[in-house]
C-alpha cells in the first residue's frame, strides 16, 4: 500500500511544526507503522534531533534529491531514524537546500513536482510520510504541497496566526488547483495553547468560526503550551519515553490526532 503523505505547513515561523512533525512520527511508530520524515526546511532543524546518528554537512540530503545537478536519488539519502521504523530524508546543510529553492524558482515547468516524483519510488516502502515544510510559501513548500495527500495546518492560538490562516488556505488551493487536484487541509492543529489565558481562548475561539467558514476541521483537543513537549525533543526522546505522567497523556494526544488525520477509526 502507497503511504499516506502528509505537509506539516504554516509560512509563520515559532509555531511548532518540526515539533509536531517529530511527536507524530513518535506516534506512528508507536503503531507499528513504516514512517519516513522529510526535512523540507533548510534550517534543517528536525534532521538534527530525529536521525539515529548526526548527519555531517558534506552528507547527501533532500537537496540533492530535488537538484538537477545532483544524481543521488531519495533512497540514496534516506538514514535511520531515532526508532525502528522511522527513516528520515535529511537536510544537513542550510545552503544546500535553500541554492535548491532559488534553483527550483528559475527551473520552469515541471518545478512543483520535484519532490512528488522524488518520493514515488520510495512511497510504497511506508506506511505514513511526514514531510516538514519551511516557514515560508515558497517553492519548497508549493514542493511538499504537490507531494502531499493532505496538509496538516500549524497554528497558535494568537492574532498574527489566525491573520496568516488564510493566504496559506489561498496557496492551498492554487496547488489543488494547478498541480494536486486530491490535495485535502486534513486538519489544522493548534500548538502551544494557553488554555488558560483570555486571549487563548479568545483566538481559538475566532480560529473555530473561521475554520468552520471554510469547512475545515480543527483537531481537539489543542496541544497545551508544556516545557515537556519541547524539551522531550530537544533530548531526542519520545513523550512516552519521557516517564512522567504529563508526558505520557502528551503522548496519547499525539497519537488521537495522528489518527484524525490519517482518517483511522478508534
């Protein structure tokens, strides 16, 4: 069966989604699934915590993937992830990957799909495929988009998000429209959510009417603003691996809203 394979979007940076992406790739192979992420930012953060052994600068990357002027292939590139069952397609190098996207801005037709075709030969090796897109509406995200089943929106319960929701719903639909006709939002997840502000709730509260304007579905319940989730990933272990109660209902949550998106029943 060909993976399901999700973007993890939002063009604001600080919201979490190299975060996200590595809680829920946790959650997969919590389910025994066959996951592969991809670092799609090249500020290669996510390849720096999530690869079983640090990825040196000269190593092959996603950039060489995507270059007409590299021969190396996703497989290739493709190293062992933290756990078994996870595999990552790394971008150890910020230059590599941001000379790819001014490449892929001056490449001419074809350019959105580079990505698309890249992952095709690997798809049937995983059961689910993250990709981790950069904080920006560039080529590289029009990249993961393309590639993409469907896009997980992460977003803050704040006004500066809530304002941003609606040119990335805007680029969502131009790549629908031109390249990704099954292109679906399969959800947008709130991070970092202070449940008990005025303002938290306030905002989410604004980003439900919205979302229910476009007929999009909001993950509930929001992932809480916890130190835990952030340092969890700082050391490189799971939220389950963590051992604290918090952590470990952290963890479940992950887990529901994997599910959600990927359309698994309980």
């Amino acid at each position: 069966m060909t993976a399901q394979i999700f973007a993890l979007c939002n063009q604001k940076g600080g919201v979490g989604k190299s975060t996200t992406t590595f809680h829920l790739a946790r959650s997969g192979v919590l389910r025994g699934l066959r996951v592969l992420v991809v670092d799609n930012d090249p500020q290669g953060n996510l390849t720096a915590v999530v690869t079983a052994e640090p990825v040196t600068e000269d190593q092959a990357g996603l950039a060489d993937a995507l270059s007409s002027r590299a021969s190396e292939t996703v497989r290739d590139v493709i190293v062992p992830g933290l756990w078994p069952g996870l595999d990552v397609v790394p971008t150890p190098l910020y230059d590599a990957l941001a000379s790819v996207r001014d490449e892929l801005v001056i490449a001419g037709a074809g350019r959105e799909g580079r990505l698309r075709e890249a992952l095709a030969p690997v798809a049937e090796d995983y059961d689910l495929i993250l990709i981790d897109c950069a904080p920006s509406l560039d080529q590289l995200t029009i990249n993961g988009l393309t590639a993409a089943r469907g896009v997980l929106v992460v977003t803050h319960s704040k006004q500066w998000s809530l304002s941003g929701l609606s040119q990335l719903l805007n680029t969502v639909e131009s790549v629908r429209a031109y390249y990704n006709p099954s292109l679906t939002v399969a959800g947008v997840l709130v991070n970092q959510h202070e449940e008990r502000t005025v303002s938290g709730q306030t905002w989410l509260d604004e980003l439900h009417t919205a979302a229910e304007a476009r007929d999009l579905r909001v993950l509930t319940p929001p992932i809480p603003k916890r130190v835990v989730i952030a340092d969890a990933v700082e050391a490189a272990r799971g939220l389950d691996e963590w051992g604290s109660a918090e952590a470990t209902t952290l963890s479940a949550l992950y887990s529901e809203h994997l599910a959600t998106i990927e359309g698994v029943k309980p």
